[in-house]
C-alpha cells in the first residue's frame, strides 16, 4: 500500500516509474487529490530544496526532481476541481534586458511552480516596458528578475525606477537574484529582497505573500 511519504521519496530520489505508481495507487485508494499533491508531490520538492540549498543536490538532479514532480501532477490534475485548485500567488519572472541567460531563471521557475505558485516567465533580454507590460496584464503579487552578468546588473534599477514613474510599484514586491548580486546591492536599488538559489527564491516568495 502507497502512502504519501512513499511520493515524496520518490519525488526526492527522481523515481519518474515509482512516483506514477505510488500516486495512481493512493488515487484508487480514494486519497483526496490535494493531499496527493500539498502532502506528498510538494512535500517531496520542498525536501529537495532543502537539499539543494545545503548542497547535498545538484541543479541536473532537481531538475529531475521537477519533472518527476510534474508527471504526478499531470495524474492528479484531472481529478481537482478548478475551484479548489489555490495559487499561493502570481510571479512574473525574467532575465533583464542585455542578459541572454535562463538556466538560473528557468530552475526558479520549476522550484517556484512546484510549490504552487503561477509563473508568468516573460523570458530573456527583457527591457523595463515588457516587465510593466506584464504586471499591467497578469497583476502578480511578486516580479522577479535575475541576471548573471556584471554589466547587466543596473538594468534591474532601470526596470525598478521606470515600473516606479508607471504608478506599477506599489503594486508588487521585487525579487532580485543572479551570480553577481548581493544583499547590498538590493537594497541599494530598492528591491524587497534578494535570493542568493532557486530554492531560497521560493522561501522567499512565501514570506512575501
């Protein structure tokens, strides 16, 4: 008999054969499809990230984590009603204008959905009107930017003084990370908080909302 620590082991070991196993049994056991997924899908990535902030995980093996993760939503998903289905908020995510990089971003993104939260990644190179563009659009209660190199760094304070001058800052809290930012930095600009991983991005994120 399946129980919900056996999926979240699975999700931690990248189990994709074992994961669909384990949640298909407790579905037909008559589990209730958001416990599946808050007590044992989510439970099992939360332990990864606790893992990859100690560096006992790589980025490869939480990647696999997240896919491993998605395949036991994909079984879930059918079965909950759209209505109880809750975000725990909306992140617009993007790497700044001048900076072409989306590993660190695209990791941030699969940490932060599998922990329930909608991710509106906007994608790379991206300048201050296309951020303000999609707060307009998709109202997040957080905007998150990254950026790995030195020289694209200011585009965040450029991004954080237009979204100010559009009336759009008030409305979000900014999330800031990449290699070469620091806490200082941060602060310097602005910004409500910093995140130095993926994983931390999501702890975040939750103190945030």
């Amino acid at each position: 008999m399946s129980t919900l620590a056996d999926v979240a082991q699975s999700v931690v070991k990248g189990q994709m054969d074992k994961v669909k196993e384990h949640v298909q049994n407790l579905i037909d056991a008559g589990n209730a499809p958001l416990d599946i997924i808050n007590n044992g899908l989510i439970e099992g990535m939360n332990v990864v990230g606790v893992h990859f902030k100690a560096g006992d995980m790589f980025v490869p093996e939480v990647l696999k984590s997240a896919k491993v993760m998605a395949a036991g939503v994909e079984l879930v998903k059918p079965l909950i009603d759209d209505s109880e289905e809750q975000s725990k908020g909306v992140i617009v995510l993007g790497t700044v204008k001048g900076d072409l990089h989306d590993i660190g971003k695209n990791l941030v993104n699969m940490m932060m959905t599998s922990s329930g939260f909608k991710v509106i990644d906007i994608g790379i190179d991206m300048p201050p009107e296309k951020f303000a563009d999609a707060i307009r659009e998709h109202k997040p209660q957080i905007l998150a930017m990254s950026a790995l190199l030195t020289s694209t760094v200011y585009a965040m304070d450029d991004t954080i003084k237009y979204i100010t001058t559009e009336g759009l800052r008030d409305r979000v809290k900014v999330i800031i990370g990449g290699a070469p930012i620091t806490q200082e930095f941060a602060e310097s600009i602005g910004a409500d908080g910093f995140a130095p991983d993926a994983a931390s991005a999501v702890d975040l994120c939750k103190e945030l909302v």
